[in-house]
C-alpha cells in the first residue's frame, strides 16, 4: 500500500514519523504515519482530519497524542494536499482516501492483526469515519469526535462554508440534494457493525450537539453506539480537557478491542 516513506522530525523520542504516499483507487495520495520507535506491534489508528485543504491539516501534535497511547497512527492529508493528485471533494470521492488509509494500517508489519484498526474522525473526518466504517465493517471501534454527520444541516449553520461547499459539493442542498444525501450516512447507521462513539461539547458552535444526536438515533438499532456530551465544552476542547478524554477514548477503544 505505502509507495514512499520519509522520516520527519518527530518531538517524541519513541515514535517515529513518516511522511508516506499512498494508492488511493488511481490516485497517488499523502498523510502522516506514526510509529512506535521499539518496533513492537501494536493496534493501528487511522485518524481522519477535519476543514479542507489548508484548514484543518493533520496536526503533528494530534497525531503524537494518539501514537503515545499505543498505537500505530495514519492520518490522511486526503486528495489533492500537500503533493498528492487529485482534488478534495468534501467527503466525495475522496473517503476514498480514508478506506485506503484503512487499509495501509491493516497490512502494515507494526498493527497487531488481532487487535485491527480504530479509526477516528475528527469534525468534517467525523463524517469521513462513520463511512470508513460502513465500508470497512470489520474496524476495531469507530470515535466521531465533534463530528460531521449530516452535510445538509452543515450547510445549514455554517453560512461561512456554504459557497465552498456549493462549488466543492456542486449546488446547494436544494438544487442537488443527491449530492448531499451521498454524502451523509445516517440512513446507513442502523446497519452500523463497529462499536461507535460520538464525543461532542454541547456548546460547539461549528458542528452543533445535533449532528451527534442524529448519528446516535439513526445507530440506535447498531445496538453499539454510545455517546459522551460535554456540557461546558465547545469544537475544540480546552487542551488538558481533551488530553483526558482522549486517553479516555483510548481505553475505551482498546477494551473494545478485548471485549471482541
């Protein structure tokens, strides 16, 4: 799956980072690959971004936070970023780039084969995740972490995305709601196999609370999902907040993975 692997400068003396290109369908692709420095095997973690292009670019940081706590992380730039072919179509054809990451983690030599891959989305990746897991069944755990769930209501609130959306997506919601309906996997959340966890503050004002309350109802039938609300908190978590619900999810992926 990884087609070049280029050590970058890593500010964690035990993981080791790669700036890795990859086939995506035809499309060769960029994202960030995270591993251990002693080479033991471990779950792998694929970590899907929010915003697009620029904004939202995978984080250095985030993606240490996640490989810290045992895991071998891969997290797409998606189509179009940072030397890779293609364009970013806002959760289109590129969650391509997503199931293909999927993939790269599960025939990587480092992910413990027992132990599969977890994926996490983060906002606009959140959207990205519940796909991945539709399409990739088999995913340890899902974590949609302040995320997308419904690109209709996306264009709704966020009026500052709209005319980016309407040339990325093609239209508005009214005039091309196929394209919308696409992209939003609500409907296929009933038939939802991994366990699922949607984390999101209550007061976040770029993904509003509704988005997972919608992916929660429309999983219900999944009999997997479950739901962490954080009253006082906003899209982005204060840092020392979400260092601990982070290794909280960790654990709680990882337990997911025992109780399998």
């Amino acid at each position: 799956m990884i087609i070049t692997k280029e050590r970058v400068p890593s500010p964690h003396p035990n993981i080791h980072l790669y700036e890795t290109s990859y086939k995506s369908g035809a499309l060769t692709v960029y994202g960030l690959l995270a591993e251990p420095k002693s080479r033991n095997k471990q779950p792998g973690l694929l970590y899907l971004r929010g915003g697009i292009k620029s904004v939202g670019m995978v984080r250095t940081q985030r993606v240490i936070q996640w490989a810290h706590e045992g895991f071998v992380v891969f997290a797409p730039y998606y189509r179009g970023n940072r030397g890779g072919e293609g364009r970013e179509d806002f959760c289109g054809d590129d969650r391509v780039d997503a199931y293909s990451g999927f993939d790269l983690l599960s025939s990587h030599p480092l992910v413990e084969k027992e132990a599969g891959v977890h994926v996490v989305g983060f906002s606009r990746g959140g959207i990205m995740a519940l796909w991945t897991g539709l399409m990739r069944p088999e995913a340890t755990s899902v974590v949609c972490w302040s995320g997308v769930t419904d690109m209709v209501l996306t264009y709704k609130e966020r009026v500052d995305l709209r005319r980016m959306m309407k040339r990325v997506i093609g239209g508005t919601p009214w005039k091309r709601p196929e394209l919308y309906e696409k992209r939003t996997p609500l409907r296929h959340l009933s038939d939802f196999r991994p366990p699922l966890l949607f984390i999101h503050g209550e007061k976040d004002e770029h993904v509003s609370i509704v988005h997972a309350q919608k992916g929660l109802r429309a999983a219900k039938g999944s009999q997997n999902a479950e739901s962490w609300f954080f009253a006082d908190f906003s899209h982005h978590f204060p840092a020392e907040e979400q260092e601990k619900v982070l290794r909280k999810a960790a654990s709680w992926m990882k337990a997911k993975h025992h109780s399998g």
